[in-house]
C-alpha cells in the first residue's frame, strides 16, 4: 500500500451533500489542500445543478473555476492529487461535449446549443493545454 490513497465518486443522480472528490488518506494531513478541495467540489457540485437545468455556459464556467483553483496546490507532494482533480474536471467537460455534441447534431439538432458546443470544446482545449504545459514545468 502507497504512502496515501484517493478515490473518485462520481453519481449520476445529483445529490447536494455528494463530494466529488473525496481523499481517504493524505501523507500531509490535507495540510496543503483541504480547503481547496472543498471549494473545488463544490464548483463541481454547481456545475451539476447549472448541467442538469439546461445552463450550459454557467456550468461549464463552474467547472473552469473549479480547475483553476487546483493552480493553486502548489507542494510537490500534492500533485498526484492535483492530477486526479483536474482529469476529474476534465472528464465532466468531456462528458458535457458529448452530451452537447449529440444535441447539435443528427436529425433533431438544436443550434441554440451550439455556442455552448463550441464554448465547452475551447475550454477543454485550454485546460487540456494547461495541463500539458504544467506538466512539462
């Protein structure tokens, strides 16, 4: 066994009280982050309630915040964390293009959503760059 451990909830049923990310263990007693990681579910947790009543743009800006809160873990110790939080992140954006993707899209699609398409994949794009580019630092 490591010298911590992490794990990931992710329901597709919204549920208030739900933590996104939850850390089982932490080497550093959760020195560095546990403030952050309570402002990052609950952006996730915003963007859950904005995702399922149809506003897109304000979801999607929660889940930006949320990212850009994990800039902010800064000890070398807290970056296998930090990945998991942004990959977490990611992956509701990814998850979102899809969704958003198949509504403007086929026989029955709905260009009211397509600025929401084309806003979800640019931030994707410059998380998915930062992400890169911090881990090249």
């Amino acid at each position: 066994m490591g010298l911590f451990s992490i794990s990931e909830e992710e329901n597709k049923y919204f549920n208030d009280n739900n933590k996104y990310i939850e850390l089982v263990s932490c080497p550093t007693g959760e020195t560095f982050c546990s403030e952050h990681l309570k402002f990052i579910n609950e952006r996730m947790s915003l963007s859950s309630t904005f995702w399922m009543n149809k506003n897109f743009p304000q979801a999607i800006a929660e889940l930006k915040v949320a990212f850009y809160k994990t800039t902010e873990i800064n000890s070398p110790s807290c970056s296998p964390c930090v990945g998991l939080f942004r990959s977490t992140i990611i992956k509701s954006l990814e998850v979102m293009q899809e969704d958003l993707r198949q509504m403007t899209t086929g026989h029955f699609k709905a260009k009211r959503h397509q600025s929401c398409y084309e806003l979800v994949n640019s931030v994707l794009d410059e998380l998915k760059q930062k992400t890169s580019n911090s881990e090249t630092v």
